[in-house]
C-alpha cells in the first residue's frame, strides 16, 4: 500500500521559514517525479514545485527564490524548504508523486503564514 504522508506546517510570521517533509512508504521517490501543491481557501490547487526522477526543479513564479524541494534518496521522502514567507502562501500544502500510470497524493498540512 503506496502512503504519502506530509509534516512540518504550522503557524509561522511573515518572513519565516518552514521545511515540509513528505515521507514515503510503498514507493521509492527516487523513481517519480515529485511535487508540492498547494490550495488556499476558496481558491483552486495550485502547482508550487516539481522535481524529476533527474533532479530537475521548477517552480511557480510566486515562490522562486524563496522555495527550495529536494530529494532524500536514502530516507525516501521529500522536503520543502521555505523561507520568506508571506501572508499569501498560507494554504494547505499537499506532496503528489507521479510516474506513468501512478499518481499518489498525501493528506497535506496547514501552513498558515500570520503575525
């Protein structure tokens, strides 16, 4: 049974930092391609990251510079590194994993970003 599960939101004020963890059981992250969503209220899912089975990275225009996703092959998860938080980025934040045919998504986590 394939599990995503993400870690690591919380309330945190404008101009912090947060790392979110998506641990996997059932797959190795290794193989697909992973990416971070995320969905504020009343507003549809967004694609804030992406890194190939490559190690290529992209992400949306509103988070470069400040948003960082990386692979831990040998813990088989993978982060979110985010820093200079704005009010804006608060959402749920979700990891998906994708390779051909499989599509996997975790629960998420809140991040709220408020003074």
């Amino acid at each position: 049974q394939v599990q995503l599960v993400e870690s690591g939101g919380g309330l945190v004020q404008p101009g912090g930092s947060l790392r979110l963890s998506c641990t996997a059981s059932g797959i190795a992250v290794s193989a697909y391609a992973m990416y971070w969503y995320r969905q504020a209220p009343g507003k549809q899912r967004e694609l804030v990251a992406t890194i190939t089975s490559g190690g290529s990275t992209d992400y949306v225009d509103s988070v470069k510079g400040r948003f960082t996703i990386s692979r831990d092959r040998a813990k088989n998860l993978a982060y979110l590194q985010m820093m200079s938080l704005k009010p804006e980025d608060t959402a749920v934040y979700y990891c998906n994993a994708r390779l051909l045919a499989w599509d996997y998504w975790g629960q998420g986590t809140q991040v709220t970003v408020s003074s």
